[in-house]
C-alpha cells in the first residue's frame, strides 16, 4: 500500500519509519525547508533510541521517501495520515487545530483521486468531522473516507511502542454511507502485521477514538500527579513513598506503572493533552474538576521543588553552586517542551543560585529556553565541579553509574538532591553525603 503522511515530527517520522517496516511504500511530506534538507541528507532530526538505524534501513530499502511535493505524493497514494503539530494556542487551553485543518483544504485542493484521509495528530473530539466537511465542501467531486488513528508512543520507546502496541485505536465514520468499511479494510491491510497472532486492532467511532487518547493520557497524569502528593505524604509522616507504591502496584486495578514521584510531568503530550481536554470538556458543559485539579497540582509542584531547594541552601545563596544532571523531561528523549526544568532553574537562577548544567541529549534544545548565562558542563561528571548540591532532574541510565567516591573528588559540598530517586541512599550517607529523595524522609547516618 502507499501511504503519505503530512508532517516530518515526531509522530510523522516515528509512524513513516515503523509502518515501512510493516511493508507500506511511505511518503512523509515536510515543506519546513530546514527538516526537509535534514531528511533528504539521511539526518533524523530528533533523538529517538532505534530511529536512527529504522530510518536508514527502510530508506535503504526504497519504502522510505520524503518530498516537500504533497500533489505529487497525493498523487500515487491510497491513503494519506494527517500528522502535524497541534499545539497549545498561547493565552487559553484550546488545542491549536489551524495546522490540521490547513492541510485538510491542501489535500481537498491536490487530491486526484478520492482517498483515506487519516488523522494521526492528537485532536479533540470533533475534529475528524470537521476535516470531512473540509473535504466535502471543496471536493464535491470525489469521495473521501475518514477515520482517526492516534498515536500513543512513549517519547524514549517509541519504536516498540508502535511494532509491539498494547492496542491500536482506530476511528471509524460510522455516518458516512459504507459505515466505515472500506477505511476499516485499508487500515486493517496497513496494520496487517499486528492482527496476528493477536489482533492488536480496536475499532470504534470517531469521536470515541479523539477521547480515547486524551482520556487516557489525562488519567496518567492525575497518576503521575496523585504519586507526587502522597510522596509530599510520606515525608510529613515517615512512609516511604517506595513502599506505599508497590503495595499500590500489587492491586491489578491500579498497576505499578506511572506512580514513580518526581519533579513534575512534562513532555509533548500530558502537559499539552490535560489542557486541551479540560477545555474541550468546559466548552461542552461537562467541566472535568479532576483534570483541573491535576493541571494545577503539576504546575504548584514545580514551584514547591524550587522553593524546597532554595530552602536547603545556606546563605548567601549566590555563592552555592548546583550542578544539575538532566534537564530533558525523562531520559531517552532530547524534547524540553514543558520539562520541569524550564520552571525549576529560572527560579533557582532568579534567586541567585549558580547553576552548572548537564544532559546527554538535551543541552542544544535548552540553551534557547534558559537564561543565557547559564553554563553547561561537558559531561555529567564535570558538571559537578566545585558544587555545592547535585541535583537529579532526569533519570538518565549513566547518572545511575556516578559514585559517592567520584563527587566526593570533584564536589565542594555533600549535599544530593535526588529528585528521580536514581540512588540508594545508604551509600551516600555513608561517604557523609546529606541525601534527599522525593517520599522519604531525609536521614543521616552519623
């Protein structure tokens, strides 16, 4: 089958990649003329463990293409996934839907033949019928299925995300006259090689797929978020937030997954799909007061982690150096959008603190987001240099590989502030580090 997808980020590159795998001839039209060059030259511009290697493999191949010509590869496709950005519009919660819907007049206006029209992007509901009545009113003349498929990859594990899915959400236009059929048989060719030997493929409508995906990433949010509170808990009490969420995790209705405490969420979808949701649910009447309230909880957090930090420093804090390990959202991904980081060292700069910065895969994406005096270390190690305070903000494997008898050589100060819980404790309490962990109380061993 061919395909064209329309939108060269990540979701467009990471789905072109693995459905080439799948043995659809895979067109990703991109006509930011920067990313196009960067794929044209074989250069994937994003860190995404495994791409990389997919992408040459299948580019190798000939199953993967990219054009800045959407006539062109509308012109010799089937169907045509529809993944470009939806962001937040600045000053409200609405997603921002004029990408989407600006390729919809492009494929209404370049289309040849009639065509599975499929939206990839994460949209609220409603969405899809205005991208048919798009379609309809400036294409009278052909016939245009549509249907919603929308991503659910984990930034860091995508890869497997996509060829080994716990499911795939699949919208159908139930009102359209064949029912949905024949978007249903070219989704179900597409996605020929997840119908066995289970059939990972879950048909609905095509509003329930919209919600689908941002039920399901606000509900792991308020996860996200009800970890971080009881880990607030269990300091002011003396449990260990480690122990309260494995007992938790034992219950199958809860599941142990997303219940680790830490500075916050961040990413492109949770922070991004809670806001829309929440908007999405106030314009419909049905306010949903839990997605307030996580929305509102994250953002508080971040504060809270700042202050906290400032408070543990002695005065005059513009003598104390942090050295900050990982400014990414979580480990495995370069992506700094909404990384609790970008709240977090502004108000530590602001106060007076001196920071010294370090992420693997990150550190080019923050410099244009943090003040630009701020400077970063080459390695995680050198970053630690004359610091007063080390503090873990993303849980990268190599931090895990630094030892209490390194920082003790390169450290000032014995003070670890360990925000991802990458440690054991009893280690650096023992080489007389003073050793904090999100849900435990701080002890020292004398």
């Amino acid at each position: 089958m061919k395909i064209a997808i329309i939108g060269g980020g990540y979701v467009g590159l990471v789905s072109g990649a693995c459905l080439a795998t799948f043995g659809a001839s895979v067109t990703i039209v991109d006509r930011d003329p920067t990313r196009f060059a960067q794929l044209q030259s074989g250069h994937v511009p994003i860190y995404e463990p495994g791409l990389d290697a997919l992408f040459t493999q299948e580019a190798k191949r000939g199953t993967l293409r990219f054009s800045a010509d959407m006539e062109t590869a509308l012109a010799e496709c089937e169907a045509v996934f529809i993944a470009v950005g939806t962001p937040t519009r600045r000053g409200s919660g609405h997603a921002d839907l004029s990408y989407v819907y600006a390729v919809a007049h492009d494929i209404a206006k370049m289309a040849s033949h009639s065509l599975l029209v499929v939206t990839k992007s994460t949209v609220p509901v409603g969405t899809g019928r205005e991208v048919s009545r798009i379609l309809r009113e400036n294409r009278p003349d052909l016939t245009f299925h549509i249907a919603s498929n929308p991503e659910f990859l984990r930034e860091g594990n995508a890869i497997d995300d996509f060829m080994r899915p716990d499911r795939v959400i699949i919208g159908l236009d139930q009102q359209s006259p064949d029912k949905g059929a024949h978007a249903r048989a070219l989704l179900t060719e597409l996605y020929h090689p997840l119908t066995t030997p289970h059939n990972r493929l879950t048909f609905m409508g095509l509003e329930s797929a919209e919600l689908t995906k941002y039920a399901a990433n606000a509900f792991l949010a308020m996860k996200v978020t009800f970890a971080n509170e009881m880990a607030d808990l269990c300091e002011a009490t003396g449990a260990d937030i480690r122990e309260v969420t494995h007992g938790m995790g034992q219950d199958p209705r809860i599941g142990p997954d997303f219940l680790t405490p830490g500075p916050g969420y961040g990413g492109s979808c949770f922070p991004k799909d809670t806001r829309a949701l929440a908007t999405s649910a106030r314009k419909a009447g049905t306010p949903t007061q839990l997605i307030d309230i996580t929305i509102a909880a994250n953002e508080a957090r971040k504060q809270r982690l700042a202050d906290r930090i400032l408070s543990l420093l002695d005065h005059p804090i513009h003598t104390k150096i942090i050295a900050v390990l990982g400014l990414t959202f979580k480990a495995h991904t370069d992506d700094m959008r909404d990384a609790p980081a970008l709240s977090i060292l502004p108000a530590l700069h602001e106060a007076g603190a001196r920071l010294q910065l370090f992420d693997p895969q990150g550190m080019d994406q923050a410099r244009p987001l943090l003040p630009q005096d701020i400077p970063y270390a080459d390695s995680a190690l050198n970053a630690t240099e004359g610091a007063d305070v080390v503090l873990i903000l993303t849980e990268w494997p190599l931090f895990k590989d630094l030892t209490p008898q390194q920082l003790s050589r390169t450290m000032k100060g014995r003070l670890v502030l360990d925000y991802r819980g990458i440690w054991e404790p009893t280690a650096w309490q023992e080489a007389g580090f003073t050793y904090h962990r999100l849900g435990r109380k701080n002890e020292t061993i004398s």
